[in-house]
C-alpha cells in the first residue's frame, strides 16, 4: 500500500554521480484514504555501487582469462563434483558442454 524502494543517480553541483537508495511509504491516511503521514530514508550508496562495479569488472576479466586459456582449467566445490570447465578442458575430453 504506497509503499516504495528504489535506486538512483544524482549528479552533484560539482558534477560528481552519487548513487542513492531510497524507501519508504504511507503510514497514516483519513478515512476517505488521502495520505496524511509518509515516512523513509535515503542513503547514499556510492560506494557500494563503485564496488558492485568493480567486482563485475573483475568477473569479467577472469572469466575472459578462463575462457581463452588454452590449458584445461576446472572449477570444483569442496565435494570434487564440476562447477566449470574452459573450453580446452572440454575439448581435452571431448566434451561440448559441462554437461556432458
């Protein structure tokens, strides 16, 4: 009931982008249902989406190292069971997929 929560940008008068969340809703209404009282917060999260970035950025770059890498490289749990396996790998056993 009028409740909300969301991300967005702002971009300061310095020019800089601050990213912010925010939430919040209707706490109290009269009786013919007009909002009276609406309470929340916003919070800056810049530096938790800077992180975010940086952590895809970084993902990326290892899944590119993986993917190009013409040794078998293998990704295991703490069971041994494969959780990924690079393409020379699969060629290596003759596999088209970590399925098979």
């Amino acid at each position: 009931d009028g409740l909300f929560e969301l991300e967005y940008r702002l971009q300061t008068p310095s020019g800089r982008t601050q990213w912010i969340h925010s939430r919040g809703g209707v706490t109290q209404r009269t009786a013919d249902g007009q909002p009276i009282l609406a309470i929340g917060t916003s919070m800056n999260i810049t530096v938790r989406k800077q992180a975010e970035a940086e952590l895809s950025a970084s993902e990326t770059r290892l899944r590119m190292i993986i993917a190009n890498e013409p040794e078998c490289i293998k990704l295991v749990d703490e069971n041994g069971s494969l959780l990924q396996m690079n393409p020379a790998g699969l060629r290596m056993i003759g596999a088209d997929t970590e399925e098979q």
